[in-house]
C-alpha cells in the first residue's frame, strides 16, 4: 500500500493505493451521513466487499446509468435531490465509487450541494486511478461539449484498490493502458523504461504488477497537479495525445474509440508531428510509438475524415485564438509546448499515421 500526497490550496489530501486502500475510508469520521454514488452492475459486483471494507455494511447506493450520458445537468440534479430526499445536509459525505464518469459526476455534486459538500474519490478504471480521480477537476457535459460545466474542488481523499480493475473488459482495460504510456513519456526513463519491460506481458489478475503500475502512473499525475491546481501552464501537459484524440473522438461522434484508443492514435500522431517539426530524434519516437503498441490491438483509423479532424482541432479547449497549442513530445521526459506548427506537418503526420506509411 502506497500513500502518495497532493498539495492543493485547500491543504491538500491523500491519494491511498494497494490492495486494501478502500479500508481508509474507516478513518474519515465527523461525518452526519455518509453517501455512496456508483453504477448498477459496478456495485453488483462490488458491492458487498467495497462496503465491508469501508465499514459501511448495508450501504444503499445512489444509482447512475453507466456511460458518459450520467455526466450531465440532469443527472446532477437527479443525484442532488436524492441526497435531499435522503436527508444529507452540509456535514455529509459522498464517496464516488466508479470510473471517470462517476467521479466527475459526484465531484460535481459534492462540489455544489448546498454549496459544497466533502467527497472521497474511490476510482475503478485505470484511467481513474491514474488520472481522473486526482486534481480535484469535476464536471458534466452539456449537449455536446464535453467537461462544458464544472468545479475545481479538491477531494478529502482518494482511495485507489486495483483488484476491482479484474473486473474490466479486456478494451476497456488497454484503453487506460494507453493513458499510463502517456505518463511514461512525460515522466522519464525510468518509469517508461520500466513500462516498456512489462507492458508486454502484463494481465488484469496480476495484482502486484497492478498496484505497482498504478502507484507509478499515479504519482505522475500528483506531480503535476501539486505544482498547478489550476491548470495555468503545466497541466497542459497531460495533454499530449489529446489533441489529436479529442478530435478523432469528436469527429467519429464518441462511439467508434474509447476514449484511450483515440489517445492512442493522437499520441502516435504526435509522435510523428514532432518528429516533422525537427523537435524529437527519430530513434526516440520509434520508441515511443512501439510502447504505444505494445499495450494491443487498436480499432483501425482509417475512414476518419482527415479535413474534420484537422478542421476540429482548432476547437479544442486550450486553442487560443484559433491556434492549437501542441504539446510536442522531446524526449522521453520531455515535452514542450507550441503554437508554432506548420499545418501542413499536421496533416502529414495525420495522414502517415492513418494510412500505416508511418509506424515509428
Ligand atoms: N476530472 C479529470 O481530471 C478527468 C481526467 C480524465 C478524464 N476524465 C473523465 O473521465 C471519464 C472517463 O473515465 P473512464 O474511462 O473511467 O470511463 P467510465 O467511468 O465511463 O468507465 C468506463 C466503463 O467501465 C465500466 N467500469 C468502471 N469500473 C469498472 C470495473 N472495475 N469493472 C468493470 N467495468 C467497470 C463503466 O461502467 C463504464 O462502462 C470521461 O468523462 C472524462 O471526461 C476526467
Ligand atoms: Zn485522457
């Protein structure tokens, strides 16, 4: 069991990883009533043990629909009026116990039910584990536009057990994959040489590599939102890939790519965008685009349209202006950030990668 420690203005919290963590829960007392948000099959399957062991026993959950349409107004408003109707007031507590969706969801709530409430992230996905249930960003969607409403509001605490991972559908599990290689690259050799040496061979029922992989990947993300809460300069580095990703997920409207996948493909791009701009030695991104597909079988790109990719790109949140602020991989453990990106090296590197001309 690791504890890792994130700095916030609000005096920061704990970030509990191992087998067990969730029996930290046992310590957050002072509390008039404590509130459980999860999904359906989630807690059919996991229920009964999160409850034994966060000391809960007979705990009735407040239910969402899994998949990203629970992160909305409504749902929010649906999961505010239960608590009320459940008689939680400004001295009680909401566990979100899901993936991102969850945890963005209940974040959002804790952070504006009667003007804010405490919250505990207890994350089920890699990509929760490792990413979003650290930083304290919450939010929904509203229509299309994805995060369009939310709070930065920290949690009390995040409490990350990676055996409810073994539950995880074999894609599902490859797509948070994809987000660990990212902190690879930004982190440096030592965390991505030590991906590139088990990637290959790892498994869901391997616990031990498991929590040793979340600690790892999940002290990336403390280090970075330690040093900016409030995502001024530095957080945009959790960007890289998401360029490119955002875009072919918006451009293929959601369904085809988890969100992992269209990682995938916008870190490779980026890759080779980098490559072009005569910012990263080829060797280096050859061996950065071989980790990317070292995690598995990705769903093919081709058929994406390249002109609404590229048209999309500059939508994305952090273009200013209508300049797309790239976050070009160095090195590995380096990254830089630039406006200043010939559009035509852009669509050569969309185009190399969909079409397999370019493989690193
Ligand atoms: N707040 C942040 O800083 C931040 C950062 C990155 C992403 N996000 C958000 O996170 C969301 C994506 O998160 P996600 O990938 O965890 O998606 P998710 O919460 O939708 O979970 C993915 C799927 O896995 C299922 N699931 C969850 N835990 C499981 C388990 N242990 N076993 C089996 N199935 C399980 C869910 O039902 C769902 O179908 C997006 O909405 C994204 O915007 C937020
Ligand atoms: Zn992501």
């Amino acid at each position: 069991m690791r504890r890792l420690r994130v700095k916030s203005s609000a005096g920061g919290y704990d970030v509990i990883v191992g087998r067990g963590a969730w029996r930290a829960l046992r310590g957050l007392r002072g509390y008039s009533s404590t509130f459980i948000l999860t999904e359906p099959g989630l807690w059919k399957h996991w229920g009964r043990r999160f409850s034994r062991d966060a000391g809960l026993p007979g705990a009735s959950p407040l239910l969402v629909p899994a998949g990203e349409s629970s992160k909305s107004l409504p749902w929010a408003g649906r999961v505010a009026s239960e608590l009320l109707e459940r008689g939680a007031d400004r001295r009680s507590m909401l566990i979100a116990f899901g993936g991102g969706v969850v945890g963005d969801l209940g974040g959002f709530v804790a952070s504006t039910y009667m003007r804010g409430i405490d919250y505990v992230q207890a994350p089920t996905t890699i990509l929760a584990q490792v990413d979003s249930s650290m930083g304290g960003k919450t939010a929904v969607n509203i229509r299309a536009m994805k995060n369009l409403v939310g709070t930065i509001c920290a949690p009390r605490l995040v409490v990350s057990d990676p055996r409810v991972l073994a539950s995880m559908t074999p894609r599902a599990f490859r797509s948070g994959l994809y987000e660990v290689v990212k902190h690879g690259i930004l982190s440096g050799p030592g965390l991505f040489g030590w991906l590139e040496k088990i990637l290959p061979g790892l498994r869901v029922s391997n616990a031990a590599l498991l929590e040793t992989l979340v600690v790892r990947a999940a002290q990336v993300k403390v280090d970075v939102v330690s040093r900016d809460e409030r995502e001024a300069a530095l957080r945009h580095v959790l960007n890289l890939g998401h360029t490119f990703g955002h875009a072919i997920e918006e451009a293929t409207g959601y369904r085809r790519y988890l969100h992992g996948e269209a990682v995938a493909w916008g870190l490779l791009m980026v890759i080779r965008l980098a490559e072009l701009a005569g910012r990263l030695d080829p060797a280096n991104g050859k061996r950065m685009a071989r980790l990317v597909r070292a995690v598995g079988p990705l769903p093919a790109v081709a058929g994406v349209r390249e002109e609404r990719v590229l048209g999309l790109l500059t939508r994305d949140k952090k273009a200013v202006g209508g300049k797309v602020l790239w976050i070009l991989p160095e090195r590995i453990g380096k990254v830089c950030e630039t406006s200043d990106v010939p559009r035509e090296a852009v669509a050569r590197a969309f185009r190399e990668v969909q079409r397999g001309e370019w493989n690193g």
